[in-house]
C-alpha cells in the first residue's frame, strides 16, 4: 500500500544553535526506516515526470520501489548507472524545481523526496558496501578532460565505462571544481567528494592536479599528445563586482575568495595557514545560493552579525527555499529591498561600513521580474568591516585567449552546438557553467554526460 502521507519525511537537522558555530553537515541524513517510510510515498507513475525533470535521467520509480523494499543496494545501483555523483547530487541538486517539481504527489501536498532518498542510497552504499567499480577493458582511444568539477567529472565517468582513457586537468591542487572550493563543508563534506572521486580513478580516469591548462599545456598541445576529443569544464570562477567606491578596500572579498578560503584552503581550521579576517560585522551582498553560503560561513568563522543584503524582496530570492531557511533558522539577518552604494573605509584602508539605499519594485524588466528602484533620501548606513560581493560570475577567459578558433559570446562563455556540445573548434566540446554561466551542478552535470555521448559517437563511429 503507498504511504498516501501528504508532505515529505522530514529530515533529520543539526540543531541551529550548535551548527552556527561549526563545520559539520547540517542536514544529517534519513535513517533506513524513514527511507521506506518516504519511499512508499512514489506512487509508481505509468508516466513519470520525474524523470523528465533530471537533467541526468535518472531512473526514479525503479530506484524508489527498490528503496521501498529496502533494497538499498539495488537503489543505489540504479541511480549509479545514469548519475556519476549520486552523493553529491543527492545534496546539492535543487530537485524542488527539477524532478520534484514534475512529481503528481506535489498536485495535493509535497512531492517525494527525491533528493533525500538519493542521498540515503548513496550514503548506505558507502557505509554498507563500498565496492570500487571495475575498470572497464580499454577502447584504445584517450580523451582529454580540462576541470574537474561537475560538468567534467560527469564527462569523465561516462567516457570511462566506455573504455575511453580520460584524464583531467584540474589548476587547482583538489580535484572537485566548485564542489570543494565553492560548497562549504557543512553543505557538502569533502570526503563525500573524494570518495566520488576514487570511484572514478577506479574505472581508470587519471586526474592531474596543479595543471593549468592555458598556460601549463595548451589545447593544440593536448592534442599533439595523442588525445583524440578535449572537453572543457572549467567552470566560471571569475567573480563580478559592483563597481562601487571603496570595493578595493580591505576586508571587501569576493565570495568565490572567501569560500575559497573557507572551504579548500580550510581557514575555520585553528591550524590553517591561510588567512581570513575574522569579522564582528558581515555584509554579503547578493541573494542566490552563493550569498548563503559565504553568509553562513562569516557565522561559523565567529562573526557576531551576518546580513544578506539584496535590491529585491524575499520573493525574488534566487536561493533555494531550505537555504534560506537554514540561513534564518542560524540568525542571518535579511536586508531586502537593500542596495549597497559605496563601501567606506578608515584610515587604515580597511572597510569600515557600506552605504546603502533602500529600494522599491517597479515595472517589469526583460527577464520579467519587477525592476528594483532606488527610493530617494531613504540612502542610510550599514556597518560592516567585512563585505562579501555575491554577484554572480563568468567564465575565465584564458583558455578562449589561447585557443585559436575557441569562440565566446559576449558573456564569455563558450559557444557550443546545443546538439552536440562542440565548441567552434574541431573535437573541443564543452559544457557546465564554462557555456551556460553560473549554474547548478546537476545541470553541470547533465551537460558533461551529454558532451560524453557524443564524443564517444564521433569517435566510435556509432550512429
């Protein structure tokens, strides 16, 4: 009988007091009998728009009715078939506008929750089993992956079971991308993506750190030594600013410098040689996901007030639901319909506060959402000795600047067949957040397994 239960299983959380002063994954986890209980809550649809929605193509019902029936290895099985990285996914996918979203059980009350039963399978597979996969017997052919972060990860574990030779080049000294350097721990443990990682070394794939590709070796170089297709993943880690006065003060950071230094440099460490101010007053400056998460990091690192400052309402937050949610839940502060103006300095050059300007909604812009508007003399000061700029980013642009022939649009990002994922050069392809901008990592995702695809189809010569 399905569990006709109208919302979801809940999810187990660590208290919001304790967890605003360390590091540990918030979100602990179903145990197996909730698992079941969610489980029976999939009502096994003819037609499933579940699956329509991941960007992977997961298998859902099946993996579900195995969770059902407490065949927790055969669920994880499943979802290892179509997903290269069902742990990290499983935490970080934003399933309540994709899979969740198309699931019938969210007509009258809340979908299933997809995500958290991914997570289970992935996280009991690890703790119960953890069998490395086999390598596959070798095609011959060697396929060069440049980043490795989610996009080129997917790539690079759909080409292996392929046979194909893959190794990436990551120009940091972690493999992970974004996974490591931009999701904080108690998002994302680390742990959970080296073990992704050492599966797919597994199946062959050989990932090459501190290798800068661009400066260290160049695409025609890769080439030239024997790699027959280049897909690049490298993501879009150049980080945007406001072109405010005062942003080149002190202690004014972008949120992809200190997430960096939060996350794979580890500065919450007592031990950690790397340096980060240690703030009584934050200000982040932004709304999405990222702005959650350096805001949420400033409270662990032992700032005495977090605030989000964002020009639209709660609305128009483009963060997902839970991350607000936990951001609230911890004491962040939300300055909405707040724009930031100029950021004041001591004498020292070190951020002191930020002006800002109180905002209303006006008409409709070209995406559709009501323009903000400043209000004016409503102008007032924001203390802060930190600021934390969360505005977005675009892609590097130092592999387009040595790669002839390798075309970009005017937002940076490489130009691709949307078909195919080929770049403008013959036998590049590419995708994640390198063609699309800032992203998510399951879309990310979804393009390295399609670039996969069809570079196995070009090489292999298969229809």
């Amino acid at each position: 009988m399905p569990n006709m239960t109208l919302t979801k299983t809940p999810m187990p959380v660590q208290d919001p007091k304790a967890r605003g002063s360390n590091f540990l994954e918030v979100a602990l986890g179903y145990t197996p009998e909730m698992a079941v209980e969610e489980a029976k809550r999939c009502l096994n649809c003819k037609n499933p728009k579940c699956v329509e929605g991941c960007p992977v193509n997961i298998r859902i019902p099946e993996f579900i009715t195995r969770m059902a029936e407490g065949d927790f290895r055969g669920a994880y099985e499943i979802i290892a078939a179509d997903n290269a990285l069902p742990a990290v996914s499983g935490r970080v996918c934003p399933q309540e506008t994709q899979c969740e979203q198309k699931c019938v059980r969210g007509i009258k009350g809340e979908p299933v929750a997809i995500g958290r039963l991914e997570r289970f399978a992935a996280d009991w597979y690890r703790e119960n089993v953890h069998a490395m996969p086999q390598k596959p017997e070798s095609n011959g052919k060697k396929v060069a992956v440049v980043g490795s972060g989610p996009a080129g990860l997917a790539c690079a574990g759909e080409l292996a079971k392929r046979g194909y030779q893959v190794t990436v080049f990551e120009a940091l000294h972690a493999p992970g991308g974004v996974l490591v350097y931009g999701i904080p721990e108690f998002r994302l443990p680390k742990a959970i993506v080296a073990g992704e990682v050492e599966k797919l070394e597994a199946q062959g794939v050989e990932v090459m750190t501190n290798m800068v590709i661009g400066r260290v070796l160049s695409i025609d170089e890769l080439m030239e030594q024997g790699y027959e297709a280049v897909f690049i993943g490298s993501g879009a880690g150049l980080p945007m600013f406001m072109g405010i006065p005062g942003e080149g003060l002190r202690g004014v950071y972008s949120a992809n410098e200190y997430l960096t230094r939060a996350n794979l440099m580890k500065a919450y460490r007592e031990d950690s040689d790397t340096p980060v101010l240690r703030s009584k007053r934050v200000a982040v400056v932004g709304g999405g996901n990222v702005a959650m998460d350096a805001a949420r990091c400033a409270l662990r690192l032992g700032a005495e007030e977090v605030s989000i400052v964002y020009r639209r309402g709660e609305a128009e937050l483009p963060a997902r639901a839970e991350e607000i949610h936990h951001a609230k839940e911890e004491g962040i502060v939300f300055r909405l319909l707040t724009n930031p103006v100029r950021v004041l300095g001591d004498e020292e050059g070190r951020a002191r506060a930020m002006e800002c300007v109180r905002m209303e909604l006006g008409e409709p812009d070209a995406s559709g959402r009501r323009r903000p508007v400043a209000i004016p003399g409503s102008e007032f000061t924001l203390e802060a000795d930190t600021v934390i700029m969360a505005l977005g980013t675009s892609p590097n642009p130092l592999l387009r600047s040595t790669t002839p022939g390798l075309e970009a649009n005017r937002r940076g990002c490489l130009v691709v067949d949307e078909e195919t994922m080929m770049t403008t050069r013959e036998k590049v392809y590419a995708g994640g957040d390198a063609v699309t901008g800032a992203a998510t990592v399951i879309l990310a995702m979804g393009a390295g397994k399609k670039a996969a695809r069809e570079i196995h189809r070009k090489l292999s010569g298969t229809p």
